[in-house]
C-alpha cells in the first residue's frame, strides 16, 4: 500500500525529532480528573507508536493546574522506557526539586518574549523569572539533568500584539549565559506565520549559532504546519506537538491548540523525512485519547486516514464535492 515518498526537498532535514506534549500542555487544559494509571498508559501506547521524546508533564502549582497534580506518581509508573526522554515544565526552584526528586530526564523552564503575558501567566516580570533560572540551572546541573528554556509568546503576544525579535533574542542570550543550549520557540496562541518563522529562527542562529532552536506552534489561524514547512525550510529539526491536537488557546475559547503529532507525522513522512514513528499505531491512540476525553480531536489524519488508504467502492455511497 505504501511507496516511499520522495524528498520534498534535498536540502531538508533527514530526520526530525518530535516531542510529543499532549500530556501536558494537552492535558491541563482538560477539566474532568484523567487517572494518573490511564495517562501512564496514553504514555506508554505512544512510545509503542515509536515516540520518543516527551514533555510528559510539570511540577506547577496543584491549585493552577489540578490535572497535573499527579506528576511525581504518573513518572514512579512510568519508570525510565530504554531510550525515552521524560520531561517536565518547571516554573520554578522548588518544581525542578520536585522534578528532580521524581526522576524526570530533562527540565523545561519557560518565561514569555512579552511583559504582559509573563506577568499574566507567572505573575512576575521577565527580569524576575530570569534571575531565578540560575538557580534551576545550578540544581539542574548538580544533578546532570539537562534544561532546555523555552520562550513563550514568541511569535506575538494576545496583550501586545507584535513582539519583537530584540525580546526574543533577549530571553534566548539570557538561557544561553546560564549554560541553556536548546531553546523552544512557542507560538502561545497560534500568532506565528512562514515569515516571522524564517525571521526568527535566522535571528537566533546568527545571535548565538550553539544554541539548539525547537520550534512549538499551535494551530490557532490554521498555519501550523505551513509554519513547520518554514522551519524546516530554516533548518530546524526538532517540533513540538500533541497527539490528536490535544489542547486548547485560555485566550481564545474553541480555537484549537497545539499542532497535531499525526498530521505533522503525515507530513513529515510524505516530505521524505524519518521521525520513527508508526503513522497507524499513533492514530490508533488518538482514538483512544478522544475516548478518554470524550470529545473530537481537531487531528485530521485521525480521521482521514493516509492517502493510500483505499475504501472499498461499495462502502461510498455519495462523491465527495
Ligand atoms: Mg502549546
């Protein structure tokens, strides 16, 4: 049923690196309580499909994100799969002990390109939350875990509109002087295009050339993969994502959430590109995970199938428009 697709383009990546985070940033927007044993599961049924890395959950406040309450115990069932990478978003010192302290692989700290939206969403100023990452850091590196930083509203920002590349770069200069050396770009709410893509992955490569870039767009106007098209385009090789689309926009109530893992699967394998994940097997769970949620997913190869996934005449009654 399959041929192998040809490389959409030579000069692409051969292999991307996924990171799936539907488990958190999908999750804590999700009100009814999901049992830590059924998020294990979910976990352990998308490393089966072959994914690999995980921002698998955070160490927040329980009061701010009571979905995410259960990480230190979600993390004791999943142990530590051979060849998998488990991390969680840390707001702060005493998340990344906790993070720590669970067995976490990786630590994501996070501060916004946007003022407004910092003091929104950690009720602080940058300068605040950057002053206390050395700590994290610190900790982080006495305990050989690896930080990567993350800079959300980097693409624009639902108070201030435009954000400018200088606040980007800003926040990545200041991960990079405590030792950070891989840094996500997160469209927050869905405000990234191709050009402001293009631009800011230039601008941080020419800015600080040994920093890795990850890119993280939600789907908000529709671009999301247009805008993993204009990354791969600038040379990025590392996308997050959540299975089915899972997640929504607080500022934008309806609109979906972060891009969808198998549509960017789909798109990835249908460009040439390697990601080691089986296409059927991840559909498979994003079934189940509309199950568990109980309500559709906005992923369409979900639904849609792969393009040479033929039906049997009889089974169509009407032609599609
Ligand atoms: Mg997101």
């Amino acid at each position: 049923m399959n041929t192998t697709p040809r490389p959409y383009r030579e000069d692409f990546p051969h292999r991307v690196q996924i990171v799936e985070v539907g488990t958190r940033d999908g999750f804590q927007a999700v009100e009814g309580w999901i049992p830590t044993d059924t998020k294990a599961q979910i976990l352990k049924a998308l490393i089966a499909a072959g994914l690999r890395h995980f921002e698998a959950t955070s160490f927040v406040s329980p009061r701010a994100v009571p979905q995410l309450r259960d990480g230190a115990g979600l993390l004791a069932e999943l142990g530590v799969p051979e060849g998998v990478t488990l991390s969680a978003l840390v707001p702060n010192l005493r998340g990344a002990e906790a993070a720590i302290a669970a067995g976490a692989g990786g630590l994501v700290v996070f501060v916004s390109a946007s003022e407004s939206h910092n003091l929104k969403n950690l009720n602080r100023s940058r300068g605040e939350s950057l002053a206390a990452l050395q700590a994290i850091s610190d900790r982080a590196a006495e305990a050989r875990m690896p930080v990567q930083g993350a800079i959300a509203t980097a693409f624009g920002c639902p108070f201030e509109g435009d954000v400018p590349v200088a606040a980007v770069l800003k926040i990545a200069q200041a991960y990079h002087a405590i030792g950070i050396r891989r840094v996500t770009l997160g469209d927050t709410t869905g405000m990234a295009t191709p050009s402001l893509v293009r631009q800011r992955v230039q601008a941080l490569n020419a800015e600080l050339p040994d920093m890795e870039v990850a890119l993280h767009f939600h789907n908000t106007r529709g671009l999301g993969l247009a805008n993993v098209m204009a990354g791969l385009d600038a040379g990025v090789w590392i996308y997050e994502s959540s299975v089915g689309g899972l997640g929504g926009c607080p500022f934008a109530p309806g609109a979906t959430g972060n891009i969808c893992t198998e549509d960017l699967v789909y798109l990835l394998h249908e460009c040439g590109i390697e990601t080691g994940v089986d296409l059927d097997a991840l559909c498979a769970v994003a079934r189940q995970v509309e199950q568990v949620i109980g309500r559709p997913l906005p992923g369409q190869v979900m639904k849609a199938g792969q393009r040479l996934q033929t039906a049997p005449m009889e089974s169509v009654r009407t032609a599609c428009g």
